[in-house]
C-alpha cells in the first residue's frame, strides 16, 4: 500500500515541475501560482488561512508571498477592524495570470482523466478527498509541534 503514496507523489511533483517551466515566462516561479490562485479566489484572505488551504509551512508562505508583493502580484492591506491583521489581495498582474493557470490546470486534470469515465473521475476525486481529509490530522499535529506515534 506505501505505492500510493509515492504515486500521488510522483504525480504532484511532475505537475508542478511542468507548471514551474510554463509559468516562469509570467514571473511566476517554485509553486507560487498555487499562492495567486487562491489569493484570487479569496481576496482579502490572511496569510494563516492561505497556508491552511494551501497546506506550508509558515515561513515558505512568507518567502512565496514576500516574492509575490516584491513582482506585483499581490498587495497587503491592513484589516479596517484590527490593524495588526494583514489581508492579502490580487492585484491586476496577478488577475492577469488567474485565467492562464486555470486553463493550465484544466488542462492538467484532463490529461490526467484520458480515459476514465465521469464515474471513475468523482471515485478518484472522493477517494483523494478521504485521503486528504485522513493527512490533514497529521498535519495539523505535527504543525502544532507534536510527534507522530510510527
């Protein structure tokens, strides 16, 4: 059973390598149009929501969304009600690229789903979420410091 996970593994990494090379030419470099994609579909998000969702480390978020502010991509605002908040938002570079990533990402997920049925797609798709929904507990705990009983 440890196949699985180096198959999702395999995969993940073969995706974002191929991302990498095809968004370098939009300035975008190592996963950081995972960042600008959820910051466009969430404007005004924080940053421990971002990494949440996005599911790094706190100071791999900073680094990626330090380098995305620094090449115009996203803009910091101040929470109106808590001033110590830092809302992330998109700026219009960064809602630019959103759709190219998108038509990226559709594309990945068709070539990934050749050959399986709209029934065999939403199994996978269920299957990964119970995976997902299974890691994240482990994640959480081991964010928070904690040590996994082998």
């Amino acid at each position: 059973m440890t196949e699985i996970l180096r198959e999702i593994g395999m995969i993940a990494r073969a995706l974002d390598s191929i991302s990498n090379i095809e968004f370098k030419e939009l300035e975008l470099t190592k996963g950081q149009y995972l960042y600008v994609v959820r910051i466009c579909e969430n404007p005004g998000i924080i940053q421990e929501q971002l990494l949440d969702l996005i599911k790094v480390d706190r100071s791999t978020a900073t680094r990626a969304i330090q380098k995305l502010e620094h090449n115009g991509f996203i803009e910091k605002h101040s929470d109106p009600d808590n001033k110590k908040i830092k809302r992330i938002y998109p700026t219009e570079k960064a809602e630019r690229v959103y759709p190219i990533i998108i038509r990226e990402n559709d594309y990945s997920n068709n070539v990934a789903l050749d050959g399986f049925s709209d029934e065999e797609a939403a199994i996978v798709l269920d299957y990964l979420h119970r995976i997902r929904k299974n890691i994240e507990t482990d994640w959480e705990s081991v964010k928070k410091g904690n040590k996994r009983d082998y």
